[in-house]
C-alpha cells in the first residue's frame, strides 16, 4: 500500500530528523530496513518501544559492522536498495567502510542520503550540534519572539524536521526518480542549515523589500502585528487570529462588534496600538469557549490555541483522521494523502527478534541467504 511501495531504502539507526524521514517514507510504503548496533546508542530519549513512534512501519536488525559476517549481510541489502539513509558525522560512514564511493561501487544505482545539521563540508562540519545551534546561525531563531524579549527556543520541528527531515526526503525521492532515468546514484547531502535558510526564502525576499525589519516582534507575522496574534481568554485559555486580507480583519471587527474608526486601518502601523488593546479586551471578556462558539469556521482566520491532548479531540482533526489510533496510541496519520494509492494501516514499533529481522529479510533476501545469515550470527 502506498505510492512508495516497491521502493526499498537502507536505514542507518540514528536520532533526530534522519529516522523521521525513514518513517516518512515508510508511510508512504516504502520497505524500509533499520539497521542498528548491537548496543543501540543511549540519545537520552529512553522510553518504552511503543511510544517511540517514529520507528513505526518498519523493523530493525542488529548488527555488528566490525564484523566480517555482519558486513556482508549490510552490503547484500545495499546491492538491492534504492537508497540509503544515514545521520552520522561526515567521515563516520566512511571510516566503516560504507562511505558513498564503497556503496556505489556496490550498487551504481543507490541514492545516498545524509543527514547533518552542518553539511559534509565547512568549518563547523565536524562540529557536534542540535537544532537549535543550527536554526541560530540562520538567522531564524534570532526573527523568533516577542519585542524586547530574548529570541524564543521553539520546538526543533522547525529545524530537525521541516529543515531536516523534509528536504533529505524530497532529495531521496528526486535522486530516485532521476537514477531509474540514468541508471546512475548520487550522493544526497541534506543539511538542516541548508533546509531551514531555504524555508527562509518568502521571509527574505520581504527582508529585502525592507518590510521585514531585523527587530523580533515588530513584523506582520512575528506578533508585531495585532491581527496575527495570541490572546488571552477569560479563562486563562488562548486563541489565535490571523485575519492579514483587509476584508477577514474587518469581518473579525464586526464579530467581536468593535466599530471604532481607528480601528479600521490595520494597514497603518500607528494603530497597532489601539487594535491590540481593543482586541486584548475584547478577548479577556469571555472564556475560550465563546469566541469559538461565535467564531469558528467564519472568514475571520480563528482558531482556538490547544494542547495537545485538547488537539487530538478536535472536531476538524477527528473529521479528517488526522490521528489514528494504533495499539491504544493515538498518533498522526500518514501524510499527505493520496487517491488512488492511500497508505496502509500503520504498523507499530518492532522489537528487533530474530523473528522480526526474518520478518524483514524476507522483502529482501531469498529464504536461503536469510537462513545462511542467521548460521552465520550475522545479525541479533
């Protein structure tokens, strides 16, 4: 199921934004195999397998890549794969003997994926670092927060996974479909530095208009603006508005019943002021509640400000399945979605058995090269 299915990709067990593209393709049913050290790495994330759902639709060997035996299993899937995706140091593949020049010698059709925060070259290259580091020296972190207050640390999906995930996953597939033309792989080097400045890209040209000024929280999208803001209900609940077209701010005025003139010039900074304590009223009057009562579902670009449990109830998300429940764990649902080729029912972390990794070998390998293998201890 899937518009991948019939793709096989080679997975290098790592943290961060190169095993959510894993699961990214996964849903979209790629065969993905993960392959991990025998003494997995300890990221500081412990928690039970079945809440680590970015390791979903796929399973995992263990193997020793010192060993001959071990080698030899890695590069009889490699021969077969049509990438390969890795997050390690630039150098670290390499020194294992499984750097691009070895696996494209190996198979001259893989796309080779890596995924750092840095890139494969420049002076911070080998330089340890997490998505924050990496959003900073963009330039996006310092844009993040509200005027004269220190830049906000957000969450790293901006980062990790928009910057991170994302672009090494458009690089797979766009090397994939360019090598079944050539017959030809290539190496895909995804750095989230790279990915984050090209999400960049609107915000810049607006730089360079000069309508995006270097000051954090005095732009139209950075809470400078009062009509693309947060506000504090009556129940100390939030909710957010964002009605930047002239004619969704006005209807928002008539909503909340505000018809001041000076209200309604959103387009000169000079009133910002006013807007904002109009609206911060307004808003403190009523618990969140109401205004989604009245609110909701109009043109006035409303939406309540939720947690995540509150997120995973709401009617619209619910409507669209936007979360499924696998094994009691509601959790996001394959995206996006597809007409004709939908993705197929999602199937949870697997604990790497030896009847699970010949579960995985099997879309791989004959019956007689897995039982060879498993002779021979080539994986755990």
């Amino acid at each position: 199921m899937g518009p991948l299915q019939g793709v096989h990709i080679v997975e290098f067990a790592g943290i961060g934004p190169a095993p959510l593209c894993a699961m990214l393709l996964a849903d979209l049913g790629a065969t993905v195999i993960r392959i991990d050290r025998v003494t997995p790495a300890d990221i500081g994330l412990a928690r039970p397998l079945q809440y680590d759902l970015v390791l979903r639709n796929r399973k995992t060997l263990r193997v020793d890549l010192k060993d001959p035996k071990g080698m030899a299993l890695v590069r009889a899937l490699l021969s077969r794969a049509d990438a390969l995706i890795e997050g390690f140091r630039p150098g670290v593949m390499e020194r294992l003997g499984l750097g691009p020049e070895d696996c494209l010698t190996l198979n001259p059709k893989l796309v080779y994926g890596r995924m750092t925060g840095w890139g494969q070259e420049g002076p911070l290259a080998h330089s340890a670092g997490h998505d924050i580091n990496y959003i900073a020296i963009t330039g996006v972190l310092n844009a993040i927060g509200r005027q004269d207050a220190p830049p906000t640390v957000p969450l790293n999906v901006l980062g990790d996974y928009a910057g991170g995930s994302l672009y090494l996953a458009i690089g797979l597939l766009s090397g994939i479909l360019e090598a079944r033309n050539s017959g030809k792989g290539q190496v895909v080097d995804a750095a989230i530095v790279d990915g984050v400045t090209s999400l960049m890209t609107v915000l810049l040209g607006l730089w360079h208009a000069g309508m995006m000024n270097e000051g954090r929280g005095a732009n139209l999208l950075d809470s400078g603006s009062p009509f693309y803001d947060v506000y504090l209900c009556a129940d100390d609940q939030y909710v957010s508005v964002g009605p930047i077209e002239r004619k969704f701010y006005l209807q928002l005025l008539e909503k909340l019943e505000l018809e001041a003139p000076e209200l309604r010039t959103p387009q000169d900074r000079a009133s910002w002021p006013a807007i904002r304590e109009a609206l911060s009223r307004r808003f403190a009057s009523q618990p969140r509640a109401h205004w989604e009562a009245l609110l909701a579902g109009t043109d006035c670009c409303f939406a309540p400000v939720l947690d995540i449990a509150q997120a995973m109830q709401h009617p619209h998300l619910k409507a669209r399945k936007t979360f499924v429940e696998v094994d009691g764990i509601l959790q996001p649902a394959p995206a996006p979605r597809f007409s004709r080729t939908p993705a197929g029912k999602i199937s949870p972390p697997a604990a790497p058995t030896l009847e699970n990794a010949r579960a995985a070998l099997a879309q791989w390998l004959s019956s007689e090269s897995i039982e060879a293998f498993a002779a021979e201890g080539a994986f755990l």
